[in-house]
C-alpha cells in the first residue's frame, strides 16, 4: 500500500469544531415526496476556512446544489446545523453572494444594472459601487460591453457577468453551482483561466460546485469528493500548487495524479455501492 | 426589375422586406377595393345594397363635419374606458400576484366572468346607470378589462423560477421583487393585453350607442341604418375603423416608448 500523499487531509475530528469561519456540522437533507423520502444529503461535516477556495465535486444527484443551498440559507436543513462565524445559518445572507448554473439575468437591464441588481434590491447605494463594479467588469474583460443586454453576450460573457453581479457587494463567501456547466470546453477553460485571474484579485471563500474534476483541481485551494447517493464526503484534498494558478499547471504529473485520485475515489464509491 | 433597382440605389432585400410588410397587403388591400368597384358598375348593384368605394368617399367628404361631430363622443368614451380598464386591470392583476387569498377566492370568478358573453350584459348597464355616458363608459371598461386582467397576471406569473431564487437569494422584499422583476417581465404582457383592448373598449362604447344615444358612430350608424343610407354606414364605419387604428398605434407607440425605456 501506498504511504499517504501528503495533499490528502485526514478529516480533523478536533474540539476546536466550530472555530473555522464555516462548519457544517452533521448536515442532513431530506424530501419529502410523493414517491416517498429523498435523502439529498447524509452526514455532511466539515469546516471551511476563510480565504479558501473549496470546490465540492460529485457525480450527478449527489446532493452538491442541495448543500450549497443550506448553506446559503435558501433550505433549511432537517439535520445537523450549519454555522457561520460561530451563529447558526437561518436565512440568505447579504455578505454572501450566489452565482447559479445559469446566468439568471435580468434581460431587460444592461450589463452594468445587472451587476449592480443586488446593491438596488439591498438598497445600498449605488454611487459607492460604481467604482468597484466598473473593476470587476475590467477584470472580467467586460466593461467594454457594459452597456449590452444579456441578449447580445455570448454565453460565457453572461456567466462571467453573473459572477461580477455575486462579488459586486464585497461577500465574504461566493457560492458558484456550476457556473460553466453550460458552456463548450474551450470556452469553459478560458472562463477557469478568467476565474483563476480573478481569484488572484479578489481572495475570497468561495464554495465552487462541478463536475469537473479537472476544472476543481486547477481552481481549488481545496477539494471534497463527494460520492453518489447516500452522499459522503470521500476525499478531502489540499491542493498543492501556488498562486497565481497558470495554465501550464496541468500540465504537471502532480496535476494529473491529484485528478487520477480523485476520479478513482468516485469511481471506487460508486462500484462500492452499486456491488453491495 | 433588377436594373430599376440599382437605378434606384435600393437593395434587393430592402424592397423585399419592403413589399413583404407593406406593398403586398396595401396591394391586395387596393385589388379588392378595384374589384368591388367594378363589380357594383358592371351589375350595376342597387347604393342601398352596396355603394361602390368612389360612392362610399364621397359621402365621407360630404359628411365629414357629421362625421367628426359624432366621432368625438365615441373617441373620448372609449378612450377613457380603456384607461380605466388598463389601471383596475393592472390593479388587479398584481393583487392576484401578490396574494394567495385574493388569487384563490377571486380568480376562478374572473375566469368565469371571462366565459360569458358580455355584450349581452349592456342593457343591465342602462338600466343601472341610465341613458348617459356614464352606462357606456362602464360598459366599455367591463368589457376591455379582462383581457387586460388575464395578460398581466400571465406576465407576472411567468417570471422565471431562478430569477425568484436569486431575488431570494438577495434578500429582496416582495414588493422589490414585483417592482423590479416580476412588473418589467409582465410588460409585453401587459401590452398585447392592452392593444386587445382598445377594440373591446370601442365595441363596449358602440353597442352602448347602439342601445340608447343621441349621439357617436354607433348612433349614426343607426340613424344611416334607418334612412336606408348604405353610403353613411360604411362612410361611419370608415371613420371607425380609422380611429381603431389610431388607437392601436398609439398604444404600440406607448408600448415602445416604454419598452426602450424600462427594457423588456
Ligand atoms: N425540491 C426537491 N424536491 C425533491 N427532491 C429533490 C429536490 N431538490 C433536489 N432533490 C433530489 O435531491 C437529490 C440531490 O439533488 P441536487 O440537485 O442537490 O444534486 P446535485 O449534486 O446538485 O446534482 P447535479 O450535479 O446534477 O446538479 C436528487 O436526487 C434530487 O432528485
Ligand atoms: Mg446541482
């Protein structure tokens, strides 16, 4: 058997639970439906720190959206609990901000309002926000088409929009649910290499939803594996590149045997399950 | 063709797109007319049955201040009906949105209300509210309101799911999320609801007229009915359908004023 490689985190069962910025603890979601219960989520438990950028990946109908909704206070879980800075999570909260699979833009305003949408509905005011909105825009190489409708974009300019439109309050937390789950493979590695920039810029948490394990790996500071239903976190990978990502990275045999282990951990789960 | 093109400096897809929207209706529009025309001069067809389109514009000129006199009436009711109708429409279209309890006891009503034949629900309204423009005015605004009702309440419905979970997301209140998202989303809505009912408006003001009046087209039409004067009728009916248009257009000039404006 192979010694441990060193970027793979035993989980810290520790009494210090709690003190990371974000802990879910022993989260459970299950619904109810006419077909009976669905158990989307079993036993989550596992503490994000700030600054890290953790991506959470997983075959499909594992339960990835559901986690990153309780966690962004849109459900409510029927287990377990979920805490922030130490208090329990109960609603959506404004110093967090969403991005979704898809761009969920508001068709009628222009890339700048729609950017600015969640400092008009937060009624905060828009004129201190210009500025950053305008740097955001720059950053994602979109002020240029600032006054476009989302109509006129290609599908990964609104994307990268929608990700403006989730920094431009200044979140502590980015939650992004497959944002490039809808665009074609060259445009999503240009969008990772956009993300990676970014990333350099902003240092944020973000809690980062994929399929891609390769996309997790290259954006990550941090990766959890989650298997097929019932769900559990099988991995838990520091990932040990610096910072600024390039996109040489992956190029690396490490990249490659970081991607190659987490591909067998899902696959290993899912025989594991299918053969019991 | 080609050579009468060029000479002109126009485009072959311009005068295609061209002739498509306006040429070839106007075209078909102008061929029936000529037909009619000589139809009525080769079976030399009785006036009263059916005046020739040269008869009918004349008696438009001759009768033009009749005709305008009667036009206000009939213009400034149904006008004013399709207003009112477009602000209680609107109205309650957004409390339908907005509340459960509202929604669940009155929606079924207005879709039932929808069914019945409203034309003949006029003369309760002359028997409610008299002779006067008051019975028009409501009959128009009863009638021109329901498709202003059921077209908004579709547009505020049909906002889409992840739009209300990202306003959720942002913590917006109800009122934001029906200010900002679910109002501009309804707006073609609301619009095609409303070029419906400016005909519904006029024909609500008519029948009325038709009823009981000393005054509009819809008594000209009446009296020109009386006389056996099949030139005025459709002299009336010219002015009417004119004035249709223009209340159409106007209304899809308001409807793309605001939609440059506010977007959608
Ligand atoms: N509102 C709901 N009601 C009932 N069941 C649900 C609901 N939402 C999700 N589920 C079920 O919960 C499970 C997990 O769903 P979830 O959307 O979290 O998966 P996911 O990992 O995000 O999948 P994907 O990668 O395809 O997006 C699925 O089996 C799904 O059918
Ligand atoms: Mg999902």
């Amino acid at each position: 058997m192979n010694p441990q490689p060193e970027w793979l985190q035993t989980r810290s069962t520790a009494d210090d639970r709690g003190a990371s910025y974000l802990s879910i603890q022993d989260v459970n979601k299950t619904y109810r439906t006419r077909n009976g219960d669905v158990h989307a989520v079993e036993h989550a438990d596992f503490d994000i720190d700030e600054g890290d950028f953790v991506s959470l990946v997983g075959p499909s109908g594992c339960g990835k959206s559901t986690l990153m909704s309780m966690i962004g206070g849109l459900e409510t879980p029927t287990g377990g609990r979920i805490l922030v800075g130490g208090a329990p999570i109960t609603a959506p909260r404004r110093d967090f901000g969403y991005v979704f699979q898809d761009p969920t833009l508001l068709p009628w305003k222009s890339v700048l309002d729609n950017v600015l949408f969640p400092i008009r509905t937060q009624k905060r005011v828009v004129a201190d926000y210009l500025a950053e909105a305008e740097r955001l825009l720059r950053l994602t190489g979109l002020w240029d088409f600032r006054d476009k409708r989302p109509a006129e974009l290609s599908g990964g300019m609104r994307q990268r929009v929608a990700i403006c439109r989730g920094l431009i309050n200044d979140p502590r937390l980015l939650m992004m649910d497959e944002p490039f789950s809808a665009l074609d493979a060259i445009t999503r590695d240009d969008m990772n290499l956009a993300l990676a920039k970014l990333w350099d810029e902003v240092h944020k948490t973000a809690i980062f939803i994929t399929h891609s394990i390769r996309e997790a790996v290259f954006l990550s500071d941090r990766v959890l594996v989650m298997t097929a239903r019932p769900s559990r976190i099988v991995a838990d990978i520091r990932i040990p590149f610096a910072r600024p990502r390039i996109d040489t990275m992956q190029d690396e045999a490490l990249f490659s045997e970081i991607c190659a282990y987490i591909r067998d951990e899902i696959h290993q789960a899912h025989d594991k399950h299918v053969s019991r | 063709m080609k050579l009468i093109h060029r000479l002109l400096g126009i485009e072959a897809q311009d005068i295609d797109g061209l002739s498509r929207q306006i040429l070839m209706p106007v075209g078909f529009a102008l061929a029936v007319l000529l037909l009619w025309e000589g139809v009525t001069h080769v079976f030399s067809i009785k006036e009263v049955l059916l005046p020739a389109p040269s008869a009918i514009w004349s008696r438009l000129q001759e009768s033009l201040p009749v005709l305008l006199q009667h036009a206000w009436p009939t213009a400034w009711e149904s006008v004013a009906g399709f207003l009112i109708a477009s602000v209680l429409g609107i109205g309650l279209a957004a409390l339908l949105s907005a509340s459960h309890t509202m929604r669940s006891m009155l929606y079924p009503n207005v879709v039932l209300f929808q069914l019945i034949p409203k034309i003949a629900l006029a003369p309760l309204f002359i028997v409610w509210l008299g002779i006067g423009f008051e019975s028009r005015l409501a009959f128009s605004v009863f009638i021109s309101f329901f498709p202003i009702v059921v077209a908004t309440l579709a547009g505020l419905d049909n906002v889409d799911k992840s739009l209300l979970r990202l306003c959720r997301a942002l913590t917006a209140s109800n009122w934001q999320v029906f200010a900002s998202v679910r109002l501009p989303h309804a707006l073609p809505y609301v619009f095609s609801g409303m070029k419906i009912a400016t005909t519904f408006a006029i024909i609500g003001v008519i029948v009325g007229e038709f009823i009981t009046s000393q005054a509009g087209l819809g008594y000209l039409i009446l009296f020109a009915s009386s006389q056996a004067d099949t030139a005025l009728i459709l002299a009336t009916i010219t002015v009417l359908c004119v004035f249709g248009l223009v209340f159409y257009g106007l209304v899809a000039l308001a409807e793309r004023w605001t939609r440059t404006r506010f977007g959608a």
